[in-house]
C-alpha cells in the first residue's frame, strides 16, 4: 500500500487512526497498540500477503535470540555466538531474497557457467527491518537496550509509518514512546503539525517529485537503448532525477515524520536540506540520515573506524560504503555509486585533516598585513558557496549511477555530461523538450537551495528527536513560521488538494525498491 494513494489516505489511514483513540480510550492500552500492529501488517502485506510470513519468521526469531542475548548478559557471559547466529541468520535472509540472482549472474560470468537465474520476489523493506533488527540484537548484547513485551517489539519492527522505507529507528527512540499514557489521547497540536507534515510530502512527491520523472525517465531510457545523448540531454537527464529522487525521498520523509505524530509518535529526521551541503561529509549528515547513523555505529566502528591510524581510516570508509551502495541494490552500479561515495568521503576527510595541519602551522607565523582585495567575510562566502556547487555538482554525477539500469548505460551518460564537441550539443534527440526541462531544474534549484525545508517551517512547534548526527541550524525567516492558524490551514488544505488531485498518476517511492 502506498502513502499516495486513495485506499491509504481515504479508507486505511482513517480506519487506523479511529481505532487506535477509540480502543486506547474505551479498553486498555494492549489493545490499542494490537490493533496498530495489526494494521501495520495490513498494510505491509496489502501488494502480496505471502511477504507476512518472512516479517512474522523475522520477529519471532530475533525476539527469541533478543531473549537469549539479554539472558546471557545477565548472566554475565559472553552470547557471542548467539549474536553471530542472530546476525547470521539476518543477512542469510536479506542475501537470500535481494543477492541470490546478482551472485548467480556474476558466478556465472566468472566460472563459466550457466546456472538459472534464480526468480525470487523482492519481499518489500527486507533491507530497513533487517538492519533495525540487527541494530536491535548488537545493542541488546552490549546491554545497552533491556528486553521489551513482544507486543511493543512488534510495533517497534512494524509500526507502518516508518515500516517500508525508514526511518531506521533506534530501540530507545521509539520503544519508550509507546509506554507513554498521552499518545492515547487525541493532542490537537500534534494532529494539526502531523497532518501539514503530511500533505507537504504528498504534495512533493506528486506534484515535484513526479513530475521530474517526466524529464529523468525518457532520457534515462533513450540512453539505455543506446542512444548517445547530448551534452545538454545528458546533463538534464541527471539534474531532473537528482531532483525527482530528492523530492521523492523528502516527501516520503515528511509523510512518515507527519503519521507518526497524528499517533503521537516522534519519528528521528531523516532528511535535512542534503543539496545544501559544502561538502561530501555534510551531504552524508543530511541526507537518509538514520542510515548514516546505522552505517556509522555497526558498520564503520565495527571495521576499527578512526582506531587504528589514517590508511586504515580511509579504508574503512570506502569499504563502508561500498557495502552501503550495494545495501541499496543488487547490482554493480550500486557499487560504483558507493564505492564513488566513499572515495570521496575518504578524500574530504583526508583534505580537512590536511587543511588543519596547515592551519597549526599557519598559526606559528608572525601574520602578514592583508592586502586588502577581498576581506574575509567574502571570501568565507564566496569558498562556501564554491563548496555547494561543487559537492552538489558530483552528487549529481552520482545519482547518474544510482539511477541506471546498467553500467554501460551510466558510463554513457556520464562521458556525455563531459563532452566538449560543440557539434553534438548543437542539435538534441528531441526525446523531451530541453528548454522546459531546464526552466523546470533552475526552478527547483532555487528551491533547494534558498527556500527552507519543512522541519524548519515547522520549528515553532516541531522539536525533532536527536540523531546523533550534528543538524544545521538555519532558522528561517518568523513570517515562514508555522503556526495554527486559519491562513495555514487553508495553506495546507490547497497544497493537500492538489496532491490528491495529482494521485491519478500514482508512482512508487523509489525508497520502496530497496
């Protein structure tokens, strides 16, 4: 079941919200957090129900080894291998159903074989509930989590704002919350800022995101069939699914933030302005910032982190990476974007680390008198916004990777990003019209770039949970502010019409691939 759609938003969503106040008030709170379990595998299980029995599998048996580990902690041993079978049988589970094909593809290519390719359906949020999962045994072993009902486990794993594409919550961020006696009361507040934080999703995913899909789509698949695009094609093609994917995932993200709290559930922010970022570390700080926070704490410390001297540092990091691109998806270009990812994170923090070695130096100098050409406000500016464009310009080439169905493809649309033959950029395909393509981009740049984004509007009121992951703190202007008022009401109302106008066209969310 989508968010986007009208089953969700006119008959499952209002079910789910009625029930749970009117059970939460009339019987006890058991029942209320039932009922919302039992919704949320309505709600996984809406496209194929078959997908019940692996989420049932997968709680009933990391509740068991949760039991096991916190009962070993107790008793003062190890539970290593308790974990490692825990761990184990998660991974077998994700590699099962999302790896078996690309391994048999490429055991093939290399042995020479012709093993079948194996047709295997793609359970949907295997990826998210296995690593919350995982996170959720790690810390039970290292006894920072103590064990919890299996009714609140449950809800933890399904809760269906959060259940398909993320957040990746935190046991200790959602778990507490569902113990608390006023998320079974009805809170206006809460139910008015969910309920805006809702339809600014929506209407970003159907009336933005999906309208640069337009624009992405026919020349991704123009490259694909072996056209060679343009230099002017090749660059529209990458900035309309930048933006397509950034709307798509910021919509997504304000939706789940804004269903939580009508259940007076704080979900953790997981986007914040990412296109805003100076430089590739800050781009990994705002962007899908749960599973940074995921890849950080039980991948990159797990490999010995910063510990064990520079190289090994810089290694880490791209081998994170790495295994955070083919986290993604199953297959090569997934790699090359992680592996490009890590690349560059590794020659960021090479840089800053160099950058500070200069300054100590610089520091025990005696200072020379400036020339006075440009002051140092300027040039503070004129270097950030250097930084912007240029981390922005290699996300671009990036998502380039990330959205091709194939390497040749991608390598193809690249090389035409770097063409510099002033013939080939003289005439276009006429795949789509390139003139409105680019009035559509330079108007979501601007966007991106000078408007706020949601939890900001919303700052008033909305006091997100910590992610451990430093936030900028950009305040936008008082009169963008969010507050309950008629004139905001009637804001949201018109950008929820036009979402719902919009869903005639209904479209996935690209999170919901992986």
């Amino acid at each position: 079941m989508l968010f986007n759609s009208y089953g969700f938003i006119l008959v499952f969503l209002p079910v789910a919200f009625i029930g749970f106040f009117w059970l939460g008030r009339r019987f006890t709170h058991p029942v209320a957090l039932t009922w919302l379990v039992w919704m949320s595998l309505v709600f996984y299980g809406w496209w194929n129900p078959a997908y019940l029995v692996i989420i049932f599998f997968s709680l009933l048996f990391n509740y068991a080894i949760g039991i096991q580990l916190d009962s070993q902690r107790r008793q003062r041993k190890p539970g290593n291998r308790i974990l490692a079978l825990g761990v184990a049988v998660n991974l077998v589970l994700l590699g099962y159903y999302k790896y078996a094909g690309f391994l048999t593809e490429n055991l093939n290519t290399v042995l020479g074989t012709q093993w079948p390719r194996p047709e295997i359906l793609l359970p949907l949020a295997i990826s998210f509930f296995t690593f919350q999962q995982i996170a959720y045994l790690v810390d039970t072993h290292r006894g920072v989590t103590h064990q919890y009902k299996f009714l609140q486990y449950c809800l933890f794993v399904t809760f269906f704002p959060q259940f398909v594409a993320g957040p990746i919550v935190h046991h200790k961020e959602i778990l507490p919350q569902f113990s608390r006696p006023e998320i079974y009361r009805i809170q206006p507040r809460m139910i008015s800022m969910g309920t805006a934080f809702f339809f600014v999703g929506l209407f970003k995913k159907v009336v933005i995101a999906d309208e640069a899909a337009l624009y992405a789509s026919p020349l991704f698949s123009a490259a694909a069939g072996g056209m060679d695009l343009t230099l002017a094609e090749a660059w529209l093609a990458g900035l309309s699914y930048t933006f397509q994917l950034y709307f798509d995932f910021s919509g997504y993200s304000d939706m789940a933030v804004g269903l939580g709290m009508l259940f007076g559930i704080r979900l953790p922010l997981n986007f914040h302005s990412p296109y805003k970022a100076g430089s590739i570390i800050e781009f990994w700080r705002r962007w899908h910032i749960t599973l940074s926070r995921f890849l950080r704490d039980y991948l990159y410390f797990a490999l010995g982190g910063n510990r064990k001297g520079s190289a090994r540092r810089y290694l880490n990091l791209v081998a994170t990476m790495l295994l955070g691109g083919l986290w993604h998806g199953a297959g090569w270009t997934y790699v090359v974007w992680g592996g490009l990812h890590g690349f560059m994170l590794a020659l960021n923090h090479g840089w800053r680390y160099m950058k500070t070695r200069l300054d100590i130096v610089q520091d025990k100098t005696v200072s020379q008198p400036s020339s006075g050409v440009l002051s140092p406000l300027p040039v503070a500016r004129m270097g950030s916004a250097l930084g912007v464009g240029l981390t922005f310009g290699l996300v671009v080439v990036g998502w380039v990777f990330f959205r091709a169905p194939n390497l040749p493809t991608a390598f193809s649309i690249v090389g035409s990003m770097g063409m510099v033959d002033q013939t080939h950029l003289a005439h276009h395909h006429g795949v789509i019209s390139l003139n409105t393509g680019y009035n559509f981009v330079a108007a979501l740049l601007a966007v991106v770039w000078l408007l706020p984004n949601t939890q900001q509007i919303m700052g008033r009121y909305f006091h997100p949970l910590p992610v451990d992951v430093p936030l900028t703190k950009e305040s936008p202007p008082t009169k963008l502010l969010w507050r309950p008022s008629p004139l905001w009401a009637l804001g949201v109302a018109i950008l929820a019409g036009m979402g719902i106008l919009g869903l005639s066209r209904v479209s996935e969310f690209i999170y919901f691939q992986f």
